[in-house]
C-alpha cells in the first residue's frame, strides 16, 4: 500500500534459528523468460540476514509491517514462544542483488504446520517486499516461481509444512501490482479504511463531517471539558511510556470485554512485544504513543506508526466510565489526525477491520485477500474447514442483519461474562 523507508538503527542481540546460508540453499529459477535469473535462497535466522533485510527496506516497495524492526521484535517476542520457525525467502538478480524478500515462517498449529506470514497475526497487511521494478521483472512468471519457492522450502525438513495461510494481503504493494495476486485467492472477511489527508485539519474536518455533526461533536467536547481540563499529549519519556501503555491495554481489554472478544492481550509475548517497540529510542520517529487527559485522568489512548506517508493506527481505546458518553475517543481521534496533517502524511490508515467510525472518515477502502493451500492430506482437510470459517464470517459481516445480531449477541456474552467476573470479585473481596 505504501512505499517503504526504514524503521531505523539495528536491533540490538540477535534471534536464534535456523541457519541455511543463501548460497547453500539457493537454487536457481530458470524457466520462464520474464524471470529467468532470480536465484532464490531460504534464511531462517533473522540476524544473518539484518543489513541486508535493513538497507533493502529503505528503498523496497512494502508497508510498516514488513520491516525489520517489527517482525524481529515480534518473533523476539511472541514467535519464539509458538514455535515460529522464520522461513525468509530471498531473491536476486545476476548481480546479486535483491528482486524481493518474502518474510515468510513455519509455524505449528496443533498436530498440524502451516506456511504462513511471519509475524501475521499482529500485521495488518501481509506481503512482501519488492524492488521497484520487481513486478515488471517478474511478469506472468509468479505462480511458476512459487513452486519452486515451495519446493525449496519443504527440501529442508525443518521447513516442512501440511497447508499454506497466507492472509491479509493487498493487490497493491507501494504502486506495483503484487505477485501473489497471481495465485487463487479468497476475500479476507475484514475490509481496510484509508483516508487521504489534505493539508490543514479544519477544512479536511469540514469536507469528512456535516455542520450538524460537528455542532454536536463540539457540544460534547465542551462537556468533556467541563470535567477537567482536556490535553492532548505525544509520549517521549521512555519512563512514562509503560505506564500508558498499560492504560491502553487496560482501557482495550475493557473494550474486549465489553464486546464478547477474546482479549488480545492474554496472548504471551503480546506486552512485551509492544513494550519494546515503544520503549525503543530508534524508532523515536515512527512509534507514536498518545494519550488524551481530561483533568488527571487518562481519558483515552492509543498507539500508531508513522512510515511512508502514513499514519497507521495500530491501537486506540478510550476509558468507559461516566465521561465515555461525551466522546473521548473521539477526541482522541480528532487529534490524531490533527497530527498526522502537521506531520504533512498523505494519509492516517485506520488498518484493517470493519467498524463504523472508519467509514465517516475514509475515502479508500482495501479489501485485502488471502491464499489457502493444502499440501499434505491433513493440510487439504484443515484447508477446507479454514475455507468453511472465513465464508461464514464473511457472509456474516457483509450482510448488515446477520452482523447486528451477531454483535448483539457478542456483546450479550461480553456483558454476561464481565458481570460474572464482578459478581465473583465483589464476593472474594466480600469473604477476604
């Protein structure tokens, strides 16, 4: 979606994996005229191939989530805990250098493992990353190169895997047609919203929200205000910063909760994934952690990336106390895209996920696909019940009946089970 640049100075320490040197493993795709002389090679450990993944980003096609920074720290973090074996598909040109790179992993999924996006749950788009002129080289050739792709990576037992899930991949890679839309792909059930930026945040407020709106939107502002003074803070001392990262994630999982969603944040690694990432002095100019104050509280949260002109909201939440009702995420929000205007981005991507609010402000909306494939016979069985699961919520969420009822119902099961929860606090607090 976006042109890449950089997130910056090395990682400090290094991952354990995996090691097949590129020239070792490397075999050479020759059939096909339109990519005749890509020599692909398969790197599972990720410090081996660091500067050249760094120096490759800063001129690629891709998105944030592509970069080294993100996907080390996620495999640091969270990967090594699942048993995620990073498979980082590498391919050159005659003179060596990289055509693209495939941050791809193997990973285990009950009896089963999959091929799959390193790092995929907490991407918001998947893909790879390209050299400018990389789909242009490659022409029809993809699918045929794929295999040879698959073949390379299942020659190494270490690799080998039952079915394929590749997900959340755009049509688009920066302003190149990605390869993988050459394969057979299935709608993701999650649509993406984007919206362009102008250049100052009045008139981009006035041309995205009706006067009767905005009268209402600043009523409630005023209301807000009226329970403490309101401010709108960036975050740069790295000693505040845990701090309102555990606000957000409480404020979140409260919103989990409130919603019937399985918290996100139960998940091991999670915190100190994104710990990291905001605790880290290099990424100072692409981590953006915010919070909105009225008087001491911290009314509402959020965290975002800035990188190749845009803005990517990652999280953001908003307390659910007695002040919830005048809108202080939306303030909040407000503010964010004041930001991102006065950083001069071209756009705040609200990432992908189909809620409402989105909508009042995009004016582009992505609709990301996925790649499903069987490869042994327990894949082909895993592949068809996944296809079944995502045709169904899909269905569901594009059809606005069903997916009321299903929210209702969700958020019935989150009020049930959070009042539960405080019935059984209030009675342990009561027998203590």
């Amino acid at each position: 979606m976006t042109m890449s640049k950089s997130l910056a100075s090395p990682l400090a320490g290094s991952l354990a994996g995996t090691h097949v040197a590129p020239r070792e493993a490397a075999v050479s795709s020759k059939a096909g005229a339109a990519w005749s002389g890509i020599e692909i090679a398969v790197v599972s450990d990720l410090a081996q191939i660091e500067g050249e993944w760094r120096a490759f980003e800063a001129v690629a096609d891709g998105t944030a989530f592509q970069t080294y920074e993100w996907l080390s720290k996620w495999q640091r973090h969270v990967g090594v805990l699942n048993g995620t074996r990073p498979a980082i598909v590498v391919g050159r040109d005659a003179a060596g250098g990289l055509a693209f790179l495939l941050p791809l992993a193997v990973e285990p999924v009950g009896m089963a493992r999959r091929l799959t996006w390193l790092g995929s749950a907490l991407c918001d788009y998947n893909g790879p990353l390209l050299a400018p002129d990389c789909s242009q080289r490659l022409g029809d050739g993809f699918p045929q190169l794929w295999r040879q792709i698959l073949a390379l990576l299942r020659a190494n037992p270490q690799l080998r895997f039952d079915y394929i899930d590749l997900s959340k991949m755009t049509e688009s890679v920066g302003r190149q047609r990605n390869p993988f839309f050459a394969l057979r792909l299935e709608a993701n059930p999650s649509g993406a919203h984007v919206a362009t930026l102008g250049s100052d945040w009045e008139t981009f407020y006035a041309e995205r929200r009706s006067g009767s709106t905005r009268k209402k939107e600043r009523k409630q502002l005023k209301q807000l205000g009226e329970h403490g003074a309101i401010d709108f803070a960036t975050v740069h001392d790295p000693r505040d910063a845990e701090r309102v990262l555990d606000i957000l994630i409480h404020q979140k999982s409260r919103s989990f909760a409130r919603l019937g969603v399985h918290n996100a944040f139960d998940r091991p690694g999670y915190r100190d994934f994104y710990l990291d990432l905001i605790s880290d002095p290099s990424l100072a100019a692409v981590v953006h952690l915010s919070h909105l104050d009225v008087g001491d509280q911290v009314a509402a949260s959020g965290l975002g990336l800035r990188f190749g002109g845009s803005y990517y909201l990652i999280l953001s939440s908003y307390d659910d106390g007695p002040i919830s009702r005048f809108g202080p995420g939306r303030a909040h929000l407000h503010e964010l895209i004041r930001f991102a205007i006065g950083e001069k981005l071209a756009r705040f991507d609200f990432t992908i996920g189909d809620e409402a609010y989105k909508s009042d402000w995009a004016d582009v909306v992505v609709r990301p696909h996925d790649h499903l494939a069987g490869v042994t016979l327990r894949g082909h069985a895993i592949v068809a019940a996944i296809l079944g699961f995502r045709w169904l919520k899909r269905l569901i969420k594009q059809t606005p009946v069903l997916w009321h009822l299903y929210s209702r119902l969700r958020s019935w099961r989150g009020a049930v089970s959070g009042a539960a929860a405080a019935n059984a606090d209030s009675e342990e607090t009561q027998a203590g």
